[in-house]
C-alpha cells in the first residue's frame, strides 16, 4: 500500500450514493495497490541489475578493443619494418 495514502477502506466507506462500499471490495484495492508497487519494486531491480550489466559487458568491450588495438598499432610496426 502507499505510503502516502490511507488504506482504501478508509476512501471507500462511504460512497456517494449513502452505501457502504462492501470490505471485500476495499481488499481487493488494497491488494491491487501492493502488487503494483511491489511490481514497480521489482522492475526497478531488474533495471538496475540490467545498468550494473550493461557496464560490465562495456568495460569488458573498451578492454578488448584497446588489446586489438595495440596489436593492430605492433602488426604495423612490424610492417613498416619489413
């Protein structure tokens, strides 16, 4: 449920028409509300294991690119030798 807004039980109690909102129905919001912030929680790890990851796979990418790189820089060295 949302920090920042009181239980829906306490929203729903009194609905225009004068009838009282039924508690199962005020449950179900309730829990309708936990599993969406708990879905965005959850997407919110997965996005920041996918940045963690992404760095990795980019360091390990400039990494062998410099490797190729001075490799590339002694092949021609040694040609301009030959």
């Amino acid at each position: 449920m949302a920090p920042d807004r009181p239980p829906s039980h306490d929203l729903l109690a009194d609905h225009p028409s004068g009838n009282k909102v039924p508690t199962a129905l005020s449950m179900m919001a309730d829990s309708m509300t936990s599993m969406v912030q708990r879905a965005k929680q959850d997407l919110e790890k997965v996005d920041q294991r996918a940045r963690a990851d992404l760095e990795k796979i980019d360091q390990r990418a400039r990494a062998d690119l410099e490797k190729i790189d001075q490799r590339a820089r002694a092949d021609h060295e040694r040609l301009k030798k030959n």
